[in-house]
C-alpha cells in the first residue's frame, strides 16, 4: 500500500517557536510510519522554511535547530504532499494565516480553518463570541497601544484616547485587582502577568504592549484553573476535566515549561456533575468559533461558588510529553498515537 505524504510544519516565527520544537518532536516519533511518510517542515524565526533532517534525540527547550536543508520554493514542496499537519503555536501559525495558505493550495490539513484560528488566538474577538455564546466570563476591558497613549474601548466600541495613568485609573475603578494583563494575540502564557495594585497595572499594561497592540485585562479568580481537550468536526467529543496546580503565582510561561514544581491533577478533584458541564461547554466553546478537529479549552472555578468561567481557547495546543491536551486524552483512554491518527483522519474527512 502507497503510504501518503505527511507534511509536519513547526517552529515558526512566534515568540513560541521552541514549545512548537518540542511538541513536533513528540509527534514525530509517534506518527504511523507504515501508513504516511513523513516529511518535517522547519520555520525558522526569520521565516525561513527548512526540510528538517529528522534525528534521534529529544528536543529541549532553547535548543537549535541544526540538521536542515533549506526549501527553495516552499509552494512546489507543499504542493507535493497530501496532508499537512501544522504544530505551529502563536502568530503565524495557530491565528489563520498558514490555513490561509492551505486553503490557498488546496491542501487537506489537520486542525481548525481560518476563521476558528484566528478567532481562537485573538482574546478579545474570543470573549465576544463566548459572550454571544452565553458562555460566563470573569469581567475585563480591552485597550490598544497608540504610540505613546492608549485606546480604551468600552462595551460598545466607542473609542476614547488616554494616556496611560488615565488609562490604568479607568480600569482600577472598573475591576477589582489582582488582574491578569495579556497580550491579545499570544499564547503559551507569553506577555501575560498578574497586577495586585495600580502600578503594577501599569508596569504589565507597557510589557504586554511589547507583544501586541491590543490588550486584554481581566479580573482575577480565585479557585480551581482547569483544562478540557476536545476531538473532532461535527461529532466532538470532549476529554475528561485536569487540574493545573502552578508551581509560581499563575501558570506563566516559566511554570508550563521550565518549573518542574508546576503539576497537572488529571482528573481533577471536582465533582462529576462540575466535570460534565465543563465538558459540556468545552463543546459548546469548540463549536461557537466553528472549531475543526482539536482544542483544549480552559477555565476557572470559583473557590466560593464553583461557578465556572471559561477563560480561552487554544486552537493548536501544545502537545510536548507534558501537555494537557495529549494526557487529557490519554486519561481518557485514547493513547497518544491513537489520538494523532484520529486528528489526521479528520483532517481528510
């Protein structure tokens, strides 16, 4: 039997090019070499696209990327292969802009379309389809940097220009610290910091700004941080419910990948009926940005209420050996290889 070409398509020029590293690098190990033959795509930072020379070592965090080729002409190459697997994580790769490039093409591939990455990695559009969706938030405002001032813009898109202590003063009298400021466009926990007080508000708003224009600033909760993966197109079926117990003050870059003190509770301690609503509206989340294939949705039940928030979506998850999305389901008893052939039937469905 001919075996199909499989395009695995990493790296990239997001400040989470090295998560994607890794993540690639577990999947290739895992891939079914009897029914596709593998063909590693490598994006360096500066966008430039490589045939990765695949080598039998793990992949750490930082690590280069040394045994390449670079592809002279990337559309001849992508052309030539049957199915393409993205593992990019961040702009440039989990926001709609390379499934821009395989529709473009023609080309069948694993995971969400255009509108459902692009939505999913924006925040801000994210919380306003989750609102329409009847989804409960925890409270936020959302700004742009403007050169030297700010662009706060409230319910209903008005648009007022502030300086930043007028904007940090707005904000202070709207939400209750601590706060969590983000990037809106970010992932992997990148950009994102915790404020206790309006200084610090301020200090995060013009770190954030560093990464993207638009800013996300939500109240804080206090409770339980809990993840759900979900799997498939129109039948979706979601995982069992893990814990995220972080390691640092929130779960930050640092502490999802480079703090061994972080742990995951899978499942989570919670009760089986918090779980089945969790699942239930990891769905319903998957389904309101017309997500395609794998998500892992997050969320945040309250200490005093158990009332759920859903937090975000992640269209491209990580899916390193310490991921959730992968021992979510592995929880669930769908193995990690297992799952990646699902993904890939999917994508040809």
């Amino acid at each position: 039997m001919q075996r199909e070409k499989l395009g695995v398509i990493f790296g990239g020029m997001s400040t989470e090019n090295e998560v994607s590293v890794v993540s690639a690098n577990s999947i290739l190990k895992n891939l079914d070499r009897e029914k596709y033959e593998i063909f590693p795509i490598y994006i360096g930072k500066d966008g430039t696209w490589y045939q990765y020379i695949e080598e039998d070592e793990e992949k750490e965090f930082g690590q280069e990327i040394q045994n390449k080729e670079k592809i002279e002409n990337v559309i001849e190459y992508l052309q030539n292969l049957d199915i393409l697997f993205p593992v990019l994580h961040g702009l440039y790769g989990e926001d709609g802009t390379i499934q821009g490039l395989f529709e473009l093409l023609k080309k069948t591939y694993v995971g969400c379309g255009v509108l459902a990455s692009s939505v999913g990695m924006d925040k801000v559009y994210t919380k306003i389809i989750f609102n329409k969706a009847g989804l409960k938030q925890t409270r936020y405002e959302y700004i742009r940097k403007y050169k030297d001032d700010y662009i706060y813009i409230d319910e209903n898109f008005s648009e007022e220009k502030l300086s930043l202590n007028e904007v940090a003063e707005k904000i202070a009298n709207n939400l209750k610290f601590p706060m969590f400021i983000k990037p809106s466009n970010s992932g992997s926990s990148v950009g994102v910091n915790k404020a206790k007080n309006k200084e610090e508000l301020k200090q995060h708003i013009e770190y954030a700004g560093k990464f993207d224009s638009k800013i996300l600033i939500e109240e804080g909760i206090i409770g339980k941080e809990v993840e759900c993966a979900v799997l498939g197109n129109e039948e979706v079926i979601a995982s069992c419910v893990g814990e995220v117990k972080s390691a640092e003050d929130f779960y930050s870059y640092d502490a999802k990948y480079k703090n061994e003190q972080s742990k995951t509770d899978i499942p989570a301690n919670i009760s089986e009926t918090l779980s089945d609503e969790i699942r239930k509206q990891a769905i319903k989340a998957f389904k309101s940005i017309d997500g395609k294939g794998l998500s892992r949705v997050d969320f945040f039940v309250e200490e005093k209420t158990n009332q759920i928030y859903i937090n975000e979506i992640n269209t491209l998850p990580g899916f390193t050996n310490i991921s959730m999305y992968p021992k979510l389901f592995e929880a669930s008893g769908i193995s990690y290889q297992e799952l990646l052939s699902r993904l890939i039937e999917q994508s040809v469905r």
